[in-house]
C-alpha cells in the first residue's frame, strides 16, 4: 500500500470514477457514467449522509469504494493507505462492511439467524473453537436488540425491522471500523425508521464505528449525519455540514431538494416556497454537456453548457459545484 501523512481522515475518495458499458447493438457500446470524478472524506468517527434522487449513483459510490465494483478511475484511501494490490483488498474488507438496502433479499432464506450472523466469522476465520463462535454470535446479536431464542429461526420468521437488524449484526461480526449504509431504513415502516436509526447510533457510540450512510430521505439523513454530501447523475454538487446544508443551501439542485421536505409547524410549511424542478432526470447514457444539471436549472445560462464547475470550497468546509454559486448565497 501507499502511505500518505497522517490525516484525521479515515477515508478518502479521490476522482472515483465508475462507469459500465451498455451494449446499444451492432458491436457498440457506450459508457453509462453512474460516479463520474467524485471525491470526499470522511473522519473517524463521523456520519457521512449522501443523497440524491434515485439512479444518482449514490449507491454505486459505496459498492465502488468497497470494491464491490471495480473502479474505472480514481483511488481510495483507507487510514492513510491507498487500496491498490488484492492484498489491500482483503485487508480492507476486514475492517470495512456494508448494510444492504432490503432485507428481504439480503438474506438467505435457508440459513437460521445464527447461520447468517456468523458467515463472516467463517469466511475471515475469526474464532478458535464453536464455543468461542455461538458466543460471539449472541453477543452480536445482543447488539442490535436479538435475543439466544431468535438464533435458531430463520429470516422469514421476521419482521422487516428485525431482519434489518439481522442484517446489521452480520455486518458487525467482522468487527468493522467502517460501514456503509446503503438505504438501510427505506424498505422499513416509518415508525421502525426511527428504532433502526436510533441503534445505529447507539453502535457508533459504543463501538467508535465511520458510517456513509446513502439515503433519499433527507429528514433520516439529518437525524443521523454529521455532514451531508448531495448528488446529481453522478457528480457531486454540494457537501456541508448538516446543519449549514439544511439551513442555507447554495446549490440549485440542494435548494430543490430541501423545499419539499415536509415541515411539521403548519405555519412554518405554509410559508414554505416549493421549488419545484421541470423536466426529467436526463439518462446518464446521455448526460448534459457542462453541468449535469443545467437543463432543470432557473439558473442555467450558456456559461454552464459549456463546462463542468469546479467541486469548489466556498466557506470553511462548504463545496459546491456551480458557476453562479456567488448570486446564490
């Protein structure tokens, strides 16, 4: 692995960029650009939000830094070391985990729950005798809210809330420092939403863990985030911390996207002014010249179609990336 200075950073993303080749017929093919230059940090300790509409690539983010996908560019930096040799990999995946979006299909319906907490425990053989497995099986499982009783039945057996608590316990049994949360409420109950997120927070607390926590609700996003990054077709437009993104968004796209979260003061939501966006999402097959999202802007001039602008700092910690940024704020 390479090494960098030390930085509080745990992880870095630099320029990634994961593009897949559709097959249009007749022997061509061209490159869907589902992350295209992204980069962001993320300190020990912290919760990274991303979020943006559906297809945004948002989760193709956090299976590519995972090297679920291989990169087509770009390079991931991991406690101060580049990810390059399969060896890194490996050493990598140890320490970094990921909680899918549905647990319903996340999990195999022919192991017991005890099976399914302790596959990883098996593949990274990180026990020495069974009896050092069940135990760590049932501390996992008393992690997120399971109990001995539930270790012999299977998935189907539960609810949503608890198969995604299954699911979070399988993704603790490596002992991980860093997971990524893809969606890991959207398929829930609101009302189990709210007992999901509030555990993942208890974890973080108890076990120092770093999440990227991928979402299109930006209320959960909130809740849980220490800053939140926003994505538009495969590039980042704006990333803040929570508060400031929430309270003074300069990005067009981040200022659309926050008008419509629902507001429970009536008098505040009356006063609310949607900014409803015209037009689709344009296909990433055929994504924009210049900005990615200037045919939804009110904004947009010529300036725009002509180039990509610059992911730039324009407060102490606040990016952005648009060419009218300074009429905006």
């Amino acid at each position: 692995m390479s090494e960098a200075p030390k930085t509080p950073n745990l992880l870095e993303v630099k320029n990634l960029k994961q593009y897949f080749d559709i097959n249009m017929g007749f022997f061509r093919s061209k490159p869907l650009k589902a992350v295209d230059d992204v980069s962001f940090a993320i300190k020990k300790g912290e919760t990274l939000g991303l979020v943006g509409e559906s297809g945004c690539g948002k989760t193709t983010v956090g299976r590519t830094i995972l090297h679920l996908y291989k990169p087509t560019g770009g390079e991931v930096w991991y406690d101060g070391k580049k990810l390059e040799t399969k060896e890194d990999i490996q050493e990598f995946r140890k320490k970094a985990t990921m909680v899918f979006q549905d647990p319903y299909s996340s999990l195999n319906p022919r192991m017991t729950v005890s099976d399914i907490v302790g596959e990883p425990l098996d593949v990274h053989k990180l026990y020495s005798s069974k009896k050092e497995r069940e135990e760590r099986i049932l501390e996992l499982m008393g992690y997120v809210g399971l109990n001995s009783e539930h270790a012999s039945r299977y998935a189907h057996e539960f609810s949503g809330g608890q198969r995604q608590r299954i699911g979070i316990a399988r993704a603790l049994a490596v002992n991980p420092e860093f997971i990524v949360c893809d969606e890991p409420v959207s398929a829930l109950d609101v009302s189990i939403q709210a007992q999901v997120i509030n555990m993942f927070d208890d974890l973080q607390d108890k076990l120092g863990l770093t999440y990227l926590f991928i979402a299109h609700d930006l209320l959960v996003v909130r809740h849980i985030s220490d800053r939140i990054a926003v994505m538009y077709l495969g590039k980042m437009v704006e990333l803040a911390d929570a508060d400031e993104i929430y309270n003074h968004p300069l990005h067009p796209y981040s200022q659309s996207l926050l008008s419509a979260v629902p507001l429970p003061d009536p008098k505040a939501a009356r006063a609310n002014q949607r900014i409803a966006l015209t037009g689709d999402i344009p296909s990433p097959l055929n994504a924009p010249s210049g900005c990615p999202f200037r045919t939804r802007c009110r904004y947009a001039t010529e300036e725009c179609a002509q180039s990509m602008p610059a992911f730039e700092e324009v407060a102490p910690g606040h990016f952005v990336a648009c060419h009218h940024v300074k009429e905006l704020g």
